[in-house]
C-alpha cells in the first residue's frame, strides 16, 4: 500500500531571523503583572495570618511573672502582728538600724498590702536589712 502525500500551501518562510525578531519584540516590551482579587486575598492572608499569630503568642506568653524575690533577697523570715502593732513599730523593732520609712515600703511592697494590718495576719520580712 502506497501513500501519497500531496503539498497543499505553503506555510512561509519560518528562519532563524523571523524568530529572533519576535523574541526581541516580546523582550521589548514588559508584561504586566495582573493581580487578580484572589491574589490579593492570597496576600494579604500571607502577612496577616502570621502577624496576628505573633501577636497572640506575645499576648500569652509575653507577660510572665517571675517568681523570684530579687528585689528583697532570696532568704524572707516571717513575723505575727501582734495586737496595737503597726508597721512603723513593726519596723523599728525588727530594724532599728534602717531608716525606718525605707522598711515599712519594703514590708508593704513584699506583703502586698493595701489597708491595715490585723493582728494574727503573717508578714514575710526582708532579711537584708
């Protein structure tokens, strides 16, 4: 069985100087780049997902306390207040060698006091007084 093969047209002439001039041509001239609402969806996900997962990270595990009593030195001996004591008697039993406002801050900053003192209530004391 034979197959003729018959030329129809002719396509033109394709060389390598017709394609050289079209990939210059397209160099030319710069395409633009097209975003489309998806994308910027995309991108902003992108910087906003992360950014609001820093925050949160920060918000709950920035603001830790530490436990330590540096401020005041490690070692604390605690003392009973007893009836008709307050703590500028207090202070001046227990360090007549400070100055005796000094002491009753610290002793108000360690205990966290906010009012009177009761008797019977516990007060830690600093020991590097």
């Amino acid at each position: 069985m034979t197959t003729n093969i018959t030329h129809i047209g002719t396509v033109g002439n394709v060389g390598m100087s017709n394609v050289s001039a079209m990939r210059a041509a397209n160099a030319a001239t710069p395409t633009r780049l097209r975003l489309t609402a998806r994308g910027r969806r995309f991108l902003i996900a992108l910087v906003v997902i992360p950014a609001v997962l820093a925050l949160l990270w920060a918000m709950f595990n920035g603001g830790g306390a530490d436990a330590s009593n540096t401020q005041f030195g490690n070692t604390l001996s605690y003392i009973t207040v007893d009836t008709n004591d307050d703590l500028w008697q207090i202070a001046q039993r227990e360090a007549p060698q400070a100055d005796t406002r000094a002491f009753v801050d610290a002793l108000i900053s360690l205990n966290h006091l906010q009012g009177d003192i009761q008797p019977g209530q516990r007060l830690a004391l600093p020991t590097s007084w």
